[in-house]
C-alpha cells in the first residue's frame, strides 16, 4: 500500500488543531483536540420579551444615559438592546426646547402604541392566571391614569413651564406599572403560555403597533373588539398628526 501523510497545523475558534491526512486504500482523517462546532440554538423571543423591550425602549426617551450603547437583562436573563444611543432622550437634552420637544414626542408615540396593543393582544390572557379578573381590571386602570396624564400632555405646549413635571408625572406612572408587570403578571403569564403560543402573541403584538393610534385616546374602549375598532378608526388621523410634528432620529 503506497501511502502519504499530509500534517497541518490550524486554529478553530482559539484551539490548535492538529490534521493527520492519510492517502491511500484507507483514507481517514483524525482531528485531534477538536470538537465539531455546533451553532447555539436561538430561540425566538416570545410575548415577554417584546414586552419588556418595549418597557426598556419607553424608558430610555426619558432617563439620563450612564454612556455606552449597552444591553440590559431582561425577563429570565434574555438581553433587551436598548433602542437609543446615548445623549439621545429628553432629559440628556436639558436646555434644548426644540431637541426635548422631540423626545416628548417619541415617548407619547412609543406610550400610546405600546398601552393598546397590549390591552388588545396581551391583557385578555391575564384573565386566564389564578386571580386573573381582579390582575386584568387592576391592569387596565393603571393603563387609564396613564393614558389619562399621557393625554393632558400630548395636548400641552412643549415650552409650558409645566410640561416638565406632567411628563414626570408620567414616567412615574409608568416606572411603577411597568415594574408590576415585569415581577408579577409577566412571570405567571409566561410560565401558563407555552413557547409556540408565546411566539404567536409576539408577532401578534409587534402587528397591532403598527396598526393601533399614536396618539392617547383616554376615552376610547379599552377592551376588544371594540378597542381594536376604535383604534383601526383613530390610527390614520393620529398618522395625519404626526407628519406634522418632530421626531428624534434613531441610530
């Protein structure tokens, strides 16, 4: 048997490896030191996940930045990228009226967006958890106030010398009520849905926003069918609206 051997020396992700290749009737490769790569599963985030994004992305119009584009952890250790870059949301623009007038903007978009499409995709599968009527109810009034305050001010003058502290107001509202979510509905919801139905109510979710109005309608139903209704109804008009206002761009 005539026979060669070939020997290479190579690097796979930051390990030698070592290449014996042998010719002839036998042909055989022998790697040494090697295990085959084999990808990491990606699973898709589910309803959770673009919830609690959406709550990071509401959150980041308004607070300081700490610097750097960063991810946060989100539900059960999956990471949340941030939306904004840094020196980019209302109170980093301290002192600029026009660039704050923006942010304000962006977060009554991402509020107004984000409370119906959850009320329509997400909310009617809380009644489903143990205590489940009072949760949704309770849910539902939090999401009143806010869009209550939301619309006092979407209909004030950016340059008000009170519109600083409804938008406060707001966040306040909105840092407690997102904090609920995330330590107590989100974790049962997500232990009572299974991954193929979580995945079905994220796509469900990210669809309504782009479907839902832009703008507070604190007197509009807050239950389906009839807030889906109204909200399909109200959506082109607020759309209308917001040709005609500024908007900060995204990175």
């Amino acid at each position: 048997m005539i026979s060669s051997v070939i020997a290479a020396s190579s690097s796979v992700r930051g390990r030698a490896v070592h290449v014996r290749v042998t010719r002839g009737r036998s042909a055989a490769l022998q790697l040494r030191h090697f295990k085959p790569f084999r990808p990491l599963e990606v699973t898709q985030p589910g309803i959770v996940e673009a919830v609690v994004q959406d709550h990071k992305n509401i959150a980041e119009c308004y607070k300081v930045s700490e610097g750097g584009k960063r991810s946060t952890a989100g539900h059960r250790g999956v990471f949340i990228q941030t939306l904004f870059t840094p020196a980019q949301n209302y109170k980093d623009k301290a002192g600029d009226p026009i660039e704050q007038a923006k942010w304000g903007n962006q977060l009554i978009w991402e509020v107004a967006r984000h409370s119906v499409a959850e009320e329509i995709v997400v909310y009617p599968s809380l009644r489903l958890l143990p205590n489940g009527h009072h949760v949704h109810h309770q849910a539902l009034v939090q999401h009143q106030q806010i869009k209550d305050d939301l619309h006092i001010l979407d209909r004030m003058s950016k340059l008000d010398a009170t519109y600083p502290n409804q938008l406060a107001k707001v966040m306040r509202d909105l840092d407690h009520h997102f904090k609920e979510e995330e330590r107590v509905e989100l974790p049962k919801l997500a232990d009572h849905l299974s991954k193929e139905e979580s995945g079905r109510m994220r796509k469900e979710f990210e669809r309504m926003k782009r479907l839902v109005p832009t703008r507070p309608h604190p007197s509009a139903p807050d239950k389906p069918p009839f807030e889906t209704v109204a909200g399909l109804l109200a959506a082109p008009l607020d759309k209308i609206k917001d040709m005609f206002r500024s908007f900060p761009k995204k990175e």
